[in-house]
C-alpha cells in the first residue's frame, strides 16, 4: 500500500491511497472464511459451507468491504501520524475510470481534504483588555431579599380589598337567562382597564359590584374564557355587565425575616440575624457578577483575538461538501445562508484550540461534574430554591450528565471557564467599575454594533 500527501494552496490538499492485491488478499480470505462459518445456504449444515462456494457467492461483496475497511484505517492512520490537520471529513474523489471490484487487482483511491490554515493566536501581558467589576448597592440587596421574602410568603384572609389582594367571588351575567359562574377568582392589579380596575379598590367581603369583564380584559378572548367558563368563540356573546359577589379575599404577606426564614433559605443555623442574612445575598450577589463579569471578558477577549489574527482564509468549495455530506437533508440554499457565519465560528474553534493547547487546558470529569454541579443549582436559583440538600444537587447531576448533548455543552462550558481564567492571569486587565444598569447596556451596545 502506498499513500501520498500533496498540498493545492495552503489550505487543501489531496491524499491517494494505492492497493495492490498483497495489500488486501489475506483479509478477505479470512472474512470469507469467517463468513462460511455463519452463512446459511440450503443443501448444508450451518457453518458447514465449502469456502469456495462462499468465495464464489460473496467474494466481490466481501472484497469491497474488506478494502472500504482497510481505506478508512489507512487514511485516519496517516493523518494522525503525520499530524494532518484537517477541517471537517476527507471527501472521497470519483475516479474517471470506475474501479471493478471483480476483476481489479490494482485500485487507487483518492481523498481531498481541507486544511486548517496556519496562524499564531498568541496572549501576554502587552495585550489590553477591559474587565468589568460589576458593583453590588444596597438596593440590589434590598431587592433578592425581598424576591426571597415574597417566595416565601403566605396569603391570609382579610375583609377589605387593597393593593395586589385576590378576589374570590360569584360571578353572574346582568341578563335574564345569563350565565353565572361560582367562586371565580379575580386580581384587579391585573386588569387593563384603569376604570374596571378602580371599581374594586376598598370593596369588602359580602359586597357586590358591577364591572364589564369585557371592558376590563379589553376584549382578550383567552382570559375572559377562562373568566366566564366558556369557549374562546362564545365570548362575544357576553361582552354586557356582570355582578360580582365577594366572598373571599386574600391578602399576600411576605415571610417574615426571622430564623425560621433564615433556616429554610440557607439551613438550620447558617444565618442568624438578618443582617447576616443581607451580608450571605450580598456575597451570593458578588459570586454572581464576577460570573456575569467573566462571560462578558470572554466576549470581548473572543473579539479582541480575532481582529488581532485578523482574516483566515479556508478551502470554502470542500467545508461547503463537508456541511453537505453532514446536512443531506440541507438544500444549498439553507447550507450557504449558513456557510458565512459557519466561517466565524469556525475561526473562533480553532483560536480556542490554540489557547488550549499553549495553556495546557485539559478537561477531566471532575470538571464536568463540578460544571453539572454548578448548572444544577444556577437552574435551582432561578426559582429562590438556594437550599438544596447535596444528594439531589449529585443526582440531578448525575442525570445531566447521561445525556450528549449536555456533555458536549458542559465540556464546551468548561473548556471557555478555564481559557477565561487562563487568559485573565496573562493579559493586562483595564478595570472598570460599573452598575448592574450600565453593565447588560453594554450587552446592547454589542448587539447594536453586530447590527450596524
């Protein structure tokens, strides 16, 4: 077997594989031997079939299997020995003379690859890159506080309307035969309609009023049906005025800030005052914006390397088959309105690939499990549930973990978290001080700027 390498350009190349009959003659032997021992053919025994008569009947089928084999192992084989480094799958070229897998001896096979272009994505402390602190007031404090004061709280019975009470009443239509429902209930802070709304406000229990449902919605056909207990195409039949008679009203009290509070947010005696308690959000507040603070660096450190790498240019023709070959069902349409952004994703995974490997980045599964860890308890946090025993954080973990795709994102997660840290030891960071405001409007501006 003889295999060659020849570049066209900077950026592809081509491979061709020659196969003499030595090459391939005692592996097809062998599978067809194999393959006697497992054939079932009428007139013999299983696995008592003559070889000969396997030779005869499969031997093609058997030899171009063999040789599609051999091709797949050599070409891989060569590419990792000789360090090729290529971009997407080698596409295999059709021959001008078609290969008779009967009677030929002697096949060539070729490849073309397309090849990653050769630049340097190097960081030191002469680059400069801005780092935003974002900083934590008081009022950001006052505010998770009171989010986890509200998660927390209960409703009590009042007997007088006021604020964002809800209302539980019977609801009847102010016409003869019309419809009525029982104990509907009602949030009036969340009508449309500012005149509907005001007929509410000071009403106690026992009262009875009259509104228009449909004035109040404003004609929102899902709310009122589910108001009135019908059907989205029966609305416009009851678009008149109902009463309304109250006979509940719910009042929402926050949870009181005391250490019953303390011990369901962050576990029994962990915090004893709430001062101790606005000093744990504070701190979980700051955790969360120098991750907040590292994601934007990243955007700007991903940015930042790439104007300073500046264009690459690509074997465009063959990633166009190589997204083809992976997308079949893409039309070539749907492939080229992709192929440009494609290209800028392309040059950042290959930017990544240099910091990888000049920081010696390695992902090992305590990391991943650290990263599900993390991911867990973000997913927790978002609904105020920050104190989650260990045993469900490990399982949902865990089950994260089974699942590919996850994987792919978490090692893709890990690997950016450990560039960011490595890149932030290297280069000189410009500091800057910002609120939590200016901050997501420098989200903006970058979108703004993609626009442009």
């Amino acid at each position: 077997m003889n295999i060659s390498f020849e570049k066209n350009g900077n950026v592809s190349a081509a491979i061709t594989i020659n196969i003499e009959k030595p090459d391939y003659e005692e592996r097809v032997a062998k599978a067809i031997k194999a393959l006697s021992h497992k054939v079932n053919m009428p007139g013999f025994r299983p696995g008592k079939v003559p070889v000969g008569l396997v030779k005869k009947m499969y031997g093609t089928s058997v030899k171009a299997e063999e040789i599609n084999k051999m091709l797949g192992e050599s070409l891989y084989e060569y590419i990792r020995e000789n360090k090729v480094n290529i971009l997407g799958e080698p596409l295999p070229v059709e021959n001008d003379t078609p290969i008779d897998m009967e009677k030929d001896e002697s096949m060539s096979f070729g490849f073309e690859v397309a090849l990653s272009p050769e630049f340097e994505a190097t960081l030191s402390a002469e680059d400069n890159i801005d780092y935003y602190d974002i900083t934590v007031a008081d009022e950001d404090v006052d505010a998770k506080v009171n989010e986890l004061a509200s998660r927390h709280g209960h409703t009590e019975s009042v007997e007088e309307f006021s604020g964002r009470d809800l209302l539980r009443g019977d609801l009847t239509e102010c016409v003869e035969g019309g419809i009525s429902s029982l104990a509907v209930s009602i949030m009036p802070e969340y009508l449309a309609n500012d005149e509907q709304k005001a007929l509410f406000q000071g009403v106690k229990k026992g009262d009875v009023i009259t509104f228009n449902p449909a004035a109040a919605y404003e004609g929102r056909e899902a709310e009122l049906a589910s108001l009135l207990g019908i059907k989205k195409e029966e609305v416009a039949e009851h678009k008149g005025d109902f009463t309304y008679q109250i006979t509940e009203i719910s009042h929402f009290v926050p949870a009181e800030l005391n250490q019953e509070f303390f011990d369901k947010i962050y576990g029994e005696g962990n915090v004893k005052s709430e001062e101790e308690l606005r000093a744990k959000v504070r701190s979980e507040l700051e955790a969360m914006q120098v991750a907040d603070s590292d994601y934007k660096f990243l955007v700007d450190l991903r940015k930042y390397l790439e104007d300073k790498v500046g264009t690459l240019t690509f074997a465009n023709d063959i990633l166009r088959r190589v997204m083809k070959a992976n997308y079949p069902d893409k039309s070539d349409e749907d492939i080229e309105k992709g192929f440009d952004q494609s290209l800028v994703e392309l040059k950042w995974h290959l930017i990544k690939e240099k910091l990888v490997a000049a920081n010696n980045i390695k992902v090992e599964d305590k990391d991943l499990k650290a990263m599900a860890l993390q991911a867990t308890k973000f997913q927790f946090a978002q609904y105020g549930i920050t104190n989650v025993p260990d045993e469900y954080l490990e399982n949902y973990a865990a089950e994260m973990l089974k699942k590919k795709e996850q994987v792919d994102s978490l090692v893709n997660r890990c690997i950016e978290t450990k560039i960011v840290e490595a890149a932030k030891n290297v280069v000189t960071l410009n500091h800057k001080s910002v609120s939590r405001e200016d901050f997501m409007k420098l989200f903006e501006n970058n979108d703004a700027e993609q626009e442009a």
